[in-house]
C-alpha cells in the first residue's frame, strides 16, 4: 500500500487526554485480502494495465493504490479492450459476465469471495429445487447484483425489510427458501428471518450462515467496545455495506458514531467532550488507514491505546489457478 507522510505531534502537555479503544477483529477480510492479492498477481503476470470490472474491493484508497500499479477500473465489460486480462470483482457478477468475456476471448480472472460464491452455488440448488428465493438484501448493492444474475429471472424477490416482508405475496407460500447478502446487520438480518418463518413456517434456511465470518465479528467486537465509548469512528467507504453496518451496530448500543474514509475526514467538533473513542474499520479498509487516524488523533490529544479482541480470524482463501505459483 501506499506510504502516509508521517504526522509530528505537539507536546503532550499542551492536549486533552483521550483513551482509543480499538476493536479486534477489524480491517481486511481474508476474501478482501486474496481480491487485492490477485490484481496485483494479475500486474506482475500480464504487466500493465489490467483492467478491473467495477471496485475490487469498496475502498478508494486501495482502488487509489492498485491504480497506481497499473489497474484500470471500468464499469462495464465492454469498456476492456480486446487482448486485455480483466479482473472482476470481490461482490461477484452475474453469469452474464464472465460468459460475454469468453465469448470475446478476454482472459479473465474471478476475485469473488468464496463465500459470495457459496450463496451463489446454494442459489442455484435451491432454484433446481423448485424453490422460489427469497433474498434479504440491499437493493443496487453489486453483491445482490450478482446473485440475482446466478438465476432466471422471477426465481428470486428481493426483501429489504421486516415491512417488505409483510407486503410479500408469493404464488407458492409454502414452497420457498431464503439467502442473503453476507454484509448485512446481523441483528437486522435475524429480524428479517423470524418475520419470514413467521409468515411462512415451510420456508427453507441456507445450510450455513450466510452473513460471512468477518462481517459478524466485526459487528460482534463494536458492540463489545460501544458501550465503553463516547464516540466511535468508523473507517470505511460510503458503499461499503459492511462498514456502514458498523455505524449503524454503534448507535443501537447508544454510542455516537461517524463514517470517514480517511483521518482528514474527522469533524473534530464531534469529539468535543470525548474521553474515550472507539476505533474500528469495515473489512475493505486496510490497517494503515486506522494507524493514519491514531497518528492524525495524536497531533491534538495525549493519546492512550487498548485493543478489544473479541476473536481471532486465522481464515485464509486459497488464489485461483495460475496465479497460485506467481504468488
């Protein structure tokens, strides 16, 4: 990643004192870490540019950071010149997507998460069921994007809310299932679900959770902290699902909370009257970033750090092929 410009700090005598209390697990997902892994692996084995369908991951400073090495980030496929390897995303895409680049004849590598792709396999067994899916998620979102584009269209209805739930009228009620995005609130999810099998006492669950590892323990190490805060800011980007989960877990403990996608984003008047901050950074969010926002908050404030683990993530994914000798 790229070198932050160290930050000189003012004498400790002349700050306030203030306690960060950062969480553990935060940061870099083991499907974040093998997406950024494999553009980079692309470069070195292609050499620049190689082209990437949409953000690798939801972060502008490692998009910021791949681009300097060479990527080249495009909405659309047909935006990949003839000849050029392309990269798809850590969200997944549609099966249209990579069919249109074979067709084409593009080399192409799948950064998509292992478990985004393990809801699109269950996808399509539920689908050769002949269940109809009912998928909790957020509308627009890529990952949703992509997994509706796994099935024929109508197999699947998107529900948002416990309200959407209420407002569903399947042609088959007792012949349904249900999946879901793997960024979402955990607590939301699960309100979600019992309005589901509330409603519908046939439906089908997901054989494993499908809300990934990462997302659940990030969410699980903020509501450990939340209410040992005053404030807590979250690193992270405006489109990253799980960062804004984060926010949102934060405040249902009662704990103020702000998203900023770097330390020059702080609204110090936010941290008026704050003794104790708590710190953590959504899973596309490298830990440099949270290291800039210590050494930034050090500049106005006689710091003290303590780190919560509430677990330790030992996951690991393996590369695809090909790639795996480069690395």
């Amino acid at each position: 990643m790229a070198t932050i410009d160290p930050i000189v700090a003012q004498p400790a005598a002349d700050k306030p004192v203030l306690e960060l209390l950062i969480a553990a697990p935060r940061g870099f997902c083991a499907g974040v870490d093998r997406a950024i892994r494999i553009v980079e692996l692309a470069i070195e084995k292609h050499g620049a540019p190689v082209y990437v369908r949409h953000e690798i991951v939801h972060n502008k400073f490692v998009v910021d950071t791949l681009k300097a090495k060479g990527a080249i980030f495009v909405e659309e496929l047909d935006q990949v010149p003839d000849g050029k390897p392309v990269v798809f995303s850590a969200h997944g895409v549609p099966k249209s997507v990579p069919a249109a680049a074979q067709n084409r004849g593009l080399d192409y590598l799948d950064a998509t998460c292992p478990l985004v792709s393990k809801v699109h396999r269950e996808a399509e067994r539920l689908v050769a069921a002949g269940r109809h899916i009912v998928f909790i998620g957020h509308a627009g979102h890529p990952e949703v994007i992509g997994t509706f584009g796994q099935v024929p269209q109508g197999a699947m209805t998107l529900i948002e809310t416990v309200e959407d739930v209420a407002d569903f009228a399947p042609a088959e009620p007792d012949n349904l299932a249900f999946l879901t995005q793997t960024t979402l609130s955990v607590d939301d999810t699960a309100a979600v679900v019992a309005a589901l099998q509330a409603r519908f006492p046939t439906i089908q669950g997901p054989r494993g959770e499908d809300i990934c590892y990462a997302t659940s323990n990030r969410q699980a190490a903020v509501k450990a902290i939340a209410a040992a805060c005053d404030a807590m800011l979250v690193i992270g980007a405006p489109n990253s699902s799980n960062s804004l989960r984060l926010v949102e877990v934060a405040q249902r403990e009662g704990t103020p909370a702000r998203l900023i996608q770097r330390a020059a984003e702080i609204d110090w008047t936010f941290l008026d009257g704050v003794g104790t901050l708590g710190i953590t950074a959504g899973a596309s969010a490298p830990e440099m970033l949270v290291r800039e926002l210590v050494d930034l908050l050090a500049t106005r404030y006689a710091i003290t750090e303590r780190e919560e683990e509430t677990t330790r993530e030992t996951i690991a994914f393996k590369l695809p092929r090909g790639l795996d000798a480069a690395a």
